[in-house]
C-alpha cells in the first residue's frame, strides 16, 4: 500500500514552454544563441548543469548569459525568457495534490531547479501541501544522478514499497527503480490508476 508520495515539478506538475523559452533566449542571443547549447528540450551547456546544481548563482548565470546577448539587453530580459519555460501549474493537477494531502498522503517534492525559477514558482504558487522539498539547486545534485535518490531515501527513511514517484522522464524513474527501489509512474493519471 502507498503512503509516500514524491512528485517531479516540471512534466508532472508544471507544464513546459520550451518552445516558448528557447525563441525569447534567440531573440536575446542573435547570432550566439547556439554558443548556450541548448537542444530543443531545453537542456545543454555546462553552465546549465551548474546552475541547476546550485553550483552558479544567479547573478553569475546571468552575467554569463549576458556575454551571449544583442548588445542593450539588461538582466531583467535574460531573467523574463529564462522563466518563460513555465507555462503555469494547471489548476486540476494543484486540486489533485491537495486530494491526495487531504486523503493522508505524504508528499514530497523532488525537482531539477535553479534560483530563477524556483522564485518564479513560489511567486506564484503555494507549496507548502508538501511535507518536504528536495531541490536540486539545493542539495547540489541533479536527477538521473543515483545519489540524489539515495540522499532523498536515507533522509525520510521511507518504505519503498509504500513509495511512489512520479516523474516524466523514464531516466529518473530508472534511477530511483534501480537506487532506492521506489515504484515510479510518468504521470498524475498514472498515479491514479496505480492509487
């Protein structure tokens, strides 16, 4: 029987704009855009990486960015494109949490993060129907890597057969299958077949 359970952010709960995203980052970058190395799923550079490991702060990812950029652009616009990858919690996912807080579940938040859209996210939503948040920025470990499953399992001390996490990548879920034994599902409407 479940009683954990650990959500990813972006893909299970937030939506995506990647398209969105990476056509303000080449209006911003011209001719350099492809010095960011981002490929269409919006991930890429080294510089990326750092970022969501908390690695670089803000203020020097958007320095470094700066250096790409059409001259006259300010941070404030680097900052704007750089969240636009959030396309908003649809509300029935948010209802949909707070069933399953209401029903005696745990939760738990496990996201690949940074500063910038980390504030994004809060500046918009309250997360506190979460028990505890594992952020990658944070804890300066990023998904599919083994031993951010692990740091999360030896943390809460959790049952794996009473733990699911749900998350849209199938190289995470194989990472937490294959490290900590948790049960994984891609999606919310997966986690409801499986409740």
């Amino acid at each position: 029987m479940i009683h954990n359970i650990i959500l990813d952010m972006g893909g299970v709960l937030m939506q995506h704009n990647i398209p969105g995203c990476i056509a303000r980052l080449k209006e911003l970058t011209g001719d350099n855009f492809s010095r960011l190395g981002m490929d269409d799923k919006g991930e890429g550079t080294e510089l990326m990486e750092l970022f969501e490991k908390g690695l670089v702060s803000l203020d020097d990812f958007l320095t470094q960015v700066l250096t790409l950029c059409v001259p006259g652009t300010t941070r404030e616009q680097v900052l704007e494109a750089w969240v636009t990858i959030h396309a908003g919690i649809p509300q029935e996912r948010l209802n949909y949490v707070h069933q399953l807080k209401e029903q005696g579940y745990k939760l738990y938040l496990l996201s690949n993060n940074n500063d910038a859209c980390w504030q994004d996210i809060l500046d918009h939503y309250d997360m506190s129907v979460f028990d505890e948040l594992f952020l990658s920025h944070k804890i300066h470990i990023i998904k599919p890597d083994a031993a951010l499953f692990e740091y999360v399992q030896e943390h809460l001390q959790l049952n794996p057969d009473e733990t699911v996490f749900v998350d849209d990548l199938e190289a995470n879920r194989l990472a937490a299958e294959q490290s900590v034994g948790w049960h994984t599902v891609p999606s919310l409407d997966e986690l409801k077949r499986l409740l």
